[in-house]
RNA sequence: GGGCGAUUAGCUCAGUCGGUUAGAGCGCGUGCCUCACAUGCACGAGGUCAGUGGUUCGAGCCCACUAUCGCCCACCA
C-alpha cells in the first residue's frame, strides 16, 4: 500500500516468506506508470513495514507487473539494489532455512515452505492477493541432499580475483598456455575476463579449518559464531578495520590487540578446491625449495576434465603465477565425457558405470585400455559399453598369436640381438625392405599423433600396421624364407620394435611377450621408444609391394568369382610394361604363389592373353588367369563392363578438369601433376580393358 | 538468457592444409577349421557426408541461414 493513500502497488514474487525481509519496492526509472511515487514511502502488508521507493535499471518493467520487492538479504540482485540504494537488510532466515526473530514473532521458527503458505493465507485474508498461479522457474539444489537453497545473506570468507586472473588471462592470450582442442581458450579466458570474488569459506565438517583466529573481547562474542549463526547481527555493516582478527598458521596465544587470551578459531573450513590450485607445487613440498620443486615445476601436460577448467584449471594457472612466478603446465589436454549408450553421463552416484574390474576380468585390462584409447577422438564425448572392448581383445589376441608364430620359428642363433642395424648393410630383399619401411612410417606417425594428444590416432595406426601389414602380408611371406637370416632379424626387429611402440598402449601384453625375446641383459623396454630410421624409408619398396599385394588380390577375386575351390592351384599370366618391373615379379614370384594359390607364374613383356580366361588390370600390369571349363562368357563381360564403366565415369570427371582453363590457371603445380599422370594412367588401364573386353566379344 | 558441440555406411565413430575413387570397427553376404590366431583368414555388398544458399578452378572440410539432438555456464523477480 502507499503510504497516505488507498493505491496499491501489486508485486509477483515465488518467495512470498521473503516478503518479511523486504525493504523496498524497486521500479524501472522508464516506467510511466510507477513515476508518481518517486520520494513516497510504501507500507508492507502483514507487518506493516515502511518500505522505500527506488528506481534502478536492474529492473524490467516487462517483467511480471514492473514492481520488483526488494530483499537484499535473500537474493542477490536485491542485495546489489541494497548496495547501490544505500538499504539495510534484514535477514529473516535461520541457518537452516527456518524463520527468525525478524521475521515477526507470528512466523518465528516456522520453515521457511510453511512460511510461505502462511503469508499466501495472511494475504487473502486481507484481500490482498491479487492472483497464484504455476510459474516454472530454476532454483539452486544442494549437490548432496538436493534440498532446496534459499539464498541467504551471511558473513563470508573471499579471494579478491582480479589481480590473481590479469597475468592468468594474459598467459592464455599470449599462448603460452594451449588448450588441445583449442576452442577451450575461449572459455577460460572468458571466465577470466569476468573473474569474479571467491568464496572459500564453507560450513562443512570435513576440510582445512580456516585459519582465522578472533579475540572475543575485541570482537564481540558475536564474532565468532557471525551472522550464519547469530541473525542479529546479521545486518551489521562490514567492518573495513577488525581488531581482534588474526590470521595465523598456529594459533596465538593473545590478542594482539588487547592482549586478551580468550581466542577462538573460525569454525568454517576452506573450499576444498582452495588447497587442490596448490598442488602442482604443495605436493612437490612447497614452500621450501626441495629437489623434487626444483624438477618437476613447471611441467607440462595437464589432461583433465571440461566441467573442472573454472574450478581447478584456471586456479592453478593463478596460483602457480602468483606463488611460484612461472605457470605450472603449458598443455591442457580437455578429454571428453564418458557416457553410457543412452548418452548419460556415468557416474557412480547415478549407478550407471562400467566396472572396469568387470572388463578386465570378461576381456583384459590391455583390452580395456587399447579399446577406451581407441574411441576418445579430442574433444569428443565417449559412449561406452560392453561391446566396445571386444576389438580390444581381438588386437591383444592377435599380438600375442603373431608373436607365437615368430617365436616359434626364431633362431636365436641367426639373429643378432646386439645391434639395431644386423641387415642395414646387406642388400635387402623387397618384402624386408617393405615392412622396415612401412614399420619407421608408422613409428613416425604415431609420434607425431601423439604429439598432438591425438591419442586414438596413434592407436589406430599401430593396429593398422600390426595386424594388417606385419601380420596380414608381411608374417605370410615370412613364412616362405623364416629361416633366412634375414628374414629372422627383420621378423625380430620388426616385432621387438613393435611392442616398444604398443607398450603404452597394452603395457601387460607387450611386455610378456618383450620378456620371451632374446635380448641384452641389460635392456629395459619400458624407457626405449624406438629411434627413428628415415633411411629405411623405402618409397621403391612401398610403390613395388603395393603392385605385388594389388596382384594377389586382383588373383584372389578372380578365384572367389569364378568359385575356384580354396586348396586348388592355379595358372597366372602376367603382362608387364618393362623388365625392371619383370624382375621385381619374378623375384617375388614365391610370395604370389603361396598368398594367391598359384602353381604356374608367367611373366612377360610380350604376352598374349590366353584363351578363356579371366582378367584384371593393375596399375600398368594386366592378370590373366586361365579359366578352361568354367568360364561363363557373359559374366565376364558384365565384370569387366562394370570396372570399364566407373574407370571411364572418373577418367572424364578428369579430362574435363584438365581441360578446364582456370584450373589449370589455379591450381599448384604439384596437383596439375599429380592430375595429368593418373590421368595418363587411366588412359592406359582403359585401352587394356577395352582390349580384355573385346577379345571376349570375338 | 549466454557460450559451445554434434549430424558421414544398418549401428558406433574417424576424416590432417579444401585437391583424383570419403575410411575403420561391428553387423551383413559368399567361401574357408590353410601346420600363429574361427577372438581367425579371404573376397564382396553397402554413402545425395542433416537441409538450403554462398565462396572457390575444386567443398564432407570454409561462410550464412534452417532443422534435429546434446553439453556447459548463469544472480530468470
């Protein structure tokens, strides 16, 4: 009500109890319809209170009737009003959420729910509710009992940030701090830019006891037991000078002040994230200036979680700044969320968890890490469930089957375990040469993966080459020359090379099988990555086994095409454009026999298809596999009209680029290229195909 | 309210600096218990890269808008 007037000015609020803490009504200065109360008092209804009138842009005169109660000591935007408009609050609550003595003896000691429906009652008794309707809106829970919070004013412990965030925030802008992935920069600083005071204190059992000591005689017996527990003096103005405050690591035996020695500490206890932003230097035994300080400080990777980067990254890149000088890690690596497959995220609390005892027990602990390794891309939540770790212990069987194979056939004798280079001075055979190279490619790529925290790269490039090079091709041409010497050393190379780069992934299996090598005594596999050989690098090698893996394949298709029966051998043709790629052939006709099933090997530069048979191109090779009897004619021409169809689709696709005036303005040189040879390519494999097709036809 | 992510094969997901024909695992089809491995081997099928428009010689990738799903933050009387 106004006050000296029979006007009512009509407020909304989803807290009517806190009607008995208000002490203003705030209105927008734009709003008209509120203009004329400028300088007049209003009266409280129930308790008949005096309330000011304000006017503040904090209020939206859209909102709800324009009118907005105010009641700093139970909601944060009032208390700001309180602040700015020089208003005295009055705390109605008691720490636990019943009402106190200013909150009129009629409610004291009701909770604060039985409150409200008791003011509600009050109202309409007086004819003074205007209308009660559902209203959806979102209020705090507590993170442990989920009881509702009431926001309260109470007298608290803070850091002042500001000065704390300004060399925090300029370490992330000058980029000597990197988020991987990057976007994470932008929410850091954005906190930082709108750093705010924190709150340390906190009225929980467990934790660091706020080392904060009050002289009673100076301070009051209030001091202590504050505004949390007192409501009377809730309302008293901060004090900017405390006599009889002591901050102290022991407790002192007088005031300093008044030299009294009735002293008692706060009963808070710290935020438990005000001890964890020490750690990366507390836990190395700061403050004194020990070995392990001395080493370990600064480091440089922190890997953690996105919910955390406020709580405890941004801290600690404060307090390393302000307590050592120097940031303490210059990689923050932000993984993912583990979900489960509905896409919750799993928690213990909400029972939806993996056991990892559970998956190691069911498929082993290497599986259960190759597997969470292989399925966190950066930055990418993962979904997680049984079936994900089958992969896992498909890889750790496989390894450990490959390793049988060789350890079977190795020769202890042939090999020589005392140097890395046994076979750098001998002339290599292709199949060697090939999988040392592909084996420093992927040496080389995996570090470079995991340079960049791209763990699951790395994982898969190592799966890649084990199982499907060293195992699929190269362990199958082992197989024809194992007791070579050569061949045993690359076979032992290879291998021990191989669980080096696989133990971080798969620590237990690697190192078994590490351990049934032969080795120097003195070796330690752990702290040996692999050194890498950029001379073994052999693109001759690569570009010649790919022609030999495409040839048995092309054979391989052939035969399951044309249903040729999986132990019976056959003859091949192949026609080759030069003699140095005949002599490669014929080197390595071995290896095409025994992968492809093959008992006649023809290789020639002048070669004539043979009657009634099947055919492939590869590259500028031709395959021809005599097919007497079981050839079906019209088959074949469907099979070839097919891989006519879509070479010819993608040789115009090309023509018309290399046509193309402006792309040939545009595009580098190297790509021009790259175009113009496969294109010269195709031209070839087409005519051959063509040719195939019409020897069909006559 | 503010900020961000995702949308690619039946499913779960990779995809580097924009560059020829977009990959993997699982699943699916066919044939194999080949003397390391059936937790395996070989061969194969399967894609309008959410939609619309734009930039570019060239777009899964860059820009704008739209749709759907999801996350984080917040003092929504």
């Amino acid at each position: 009500k106004i006050k000296d007037s029979q006007e009512h000015v009509v407020v909304a609020t989803t807290r009517p109890e806190t009607m008995l803490g208000d002490v203003a009504v705030a209105f927008s200065p734009k709003d008209k319809r509120y203009k004329h109360l400028k300088g007049k008092k209003l009266i409280l209804p129930v308790i008949n209170r005096e309330l000011e009138a304000i006017f503040d842009r904090l209020v939206d005169p859209k909102f709800g009737t324009g009118a907005l109660k105010v009641t700093p000591a139970h909601d944060p935007v009032d208390f700001q009003l309180g602040l700015t408009h020089k208003l005295e609050p009055i705390n109605v609550m008691n720490p636990d959420a019943t009402m106190n003595r200013e909150a009129s003896v009629d409610y004291e000691g009701m909770d604060r729910i039985e409150c409200r429906e008791a003011i509600l009652e009050a109202l309409k008794e007086r004819g003074l509710l205007v209308k009660a309707e559902p209203h959806r809106h979102a209020v705090g829970h507590c993170y442990r009992c989920h009881t509702m919070v009431e926001p309260r004013l109470s007298k608290q412990w803070f850091v002042k940030m500001k000065p704390l965030a300004k060399k925090a925030l300029e370490a992330a802008k000058k980029k000597r701090i990197k988020f991987y992935p990057a976007r994470w920069t932008k929410v850091y600083i954005n906190w930082m830019e709108n750093i705010r005071d924190w709150c340390i204190s906190r009225q929980i059992w467990w934790g660091h006891r706020i080392p904060v000591y009050y002289c009673k005689k100076c301070q009051g017996r209030s001091a202590v037991s504050d505004a949390r527990l007192a409501p009377s003096s809730a309302n008293r103005k901060p004090q900017t000078v405390n006599p009889g405050i002591i901050v102290s690591k022991t407790r002192p035996d007088k005031c300093p002040s008044c030299g009294s020695a009735d002293i008692e500490q706060d009963p808070d206890v710290l935020d438990t994230w005000f001890s964890s932003w020490l750690w990366p230097f507390s836990t190395l035994g700061w403050p004194s200036e020990t070995e392990d300080l001395k080493y370990f400080y600064p480091t440089k990777t922190l890997v953690t979680a996105q919910e955390i980067i406020f709580f405890w990254v941004a801290r600690m890149m404060m307090a390393g700044i302000e307590f050592m000088g120097e940031i303490p890690f210059s990689d923050i690596y932000i993984h993912g969320t583990v979900r489960d497959d509905t896409g919750t995220k799993m928690s213990k609390s909400l029972g939806n968890i993996i056991d990892p005892l559970d998956i190691i027990n069911e498929f082993g602990a290497d599986a259960l890490r190759f597997s969470i390794i292989s399925i966190t891309a950066v930055g990418q939540d993962v979904f997680l469930s049984r079936d994900k770790f089958e992969s896992g212990r498909n890889f750790a069987n496989k390894i450990w089957n490959a390793s049988r194979l060789v350890l079977m056939n190795l020769d202890s004798g042939k090999i020589d375990i005392d140097t890395d280079d046994s076979f750098k001075d001998s002339s290599l055979e292709l199949k060697e040469r090939w999988i040392l190279s592909r084996f420093y490619q992927t040496l080389k790529n995996v570090g470079d993966s995991l340079d960049s925290y791209k763990i699951n790269e790395a994982a898969k490039l190592i799966y890649e080459f084990f199982w499907h090079e060293f195992c699929d091709w190269y362990l199958e041409f082992a197989k024809t020359t194992f007791s070579s010497s050569q061949t045993q050393a690359c076979v032992y190379q290879v291998l021990e090379k191989s669980l080096r780069i696989l133990h971080p992934f798969m620590p237990f299996i690697s190192e078994e099988i590490w351990q049934l090598l032969p080795h120097r005594s003195e070796s330690v596999m752990v702290a040996s990555w692999p050194e890498f050989e950029k001379k073994l690098i052999d693109k001759k090698a690569d570009r010649d086994m790919d022609a030999i893996i495409a040839i048995v394949t092309a054979i391989r298709n052939i035969r399951s095409t044309w249903r040729i029966e999986a132990q019976k051998t056959i003859a091949v043709h192949i026609k080759v454009p030069s003699d140095p790629a005949k002599k490669v052939l014929i080197e390595n006709g071995e290896y095409i026999k025994r992968l492809a099933k093959v008992d006649e090997l023809i290789v020639d530069r002048d070669l004539v298809k043979p009657k009634s048979s099947a055919a492939d191109v590869c590259g500028d090779l031709e395959v021809f596999v005599p097919l007497k009897g079981i050839i079906d004619y019209e088959k074949e021409k469907d099979r070839i009209s097919k891989n006519l169809e879509s070479l010819n689709a993608r040789f115009g696709d090309l023509s018309g680029k290399l046509k193309n005036e402006r792309f040939l303005q545009n595009a580098p040189a190297d790509v021009i290229d790259k175009f113009k040879a496969s294109h010269q390519e195709m031209k070839l494999q087409l005519e051959k195909l063509e040719a195939n097709l019409d020897s069909i036809k006559r």
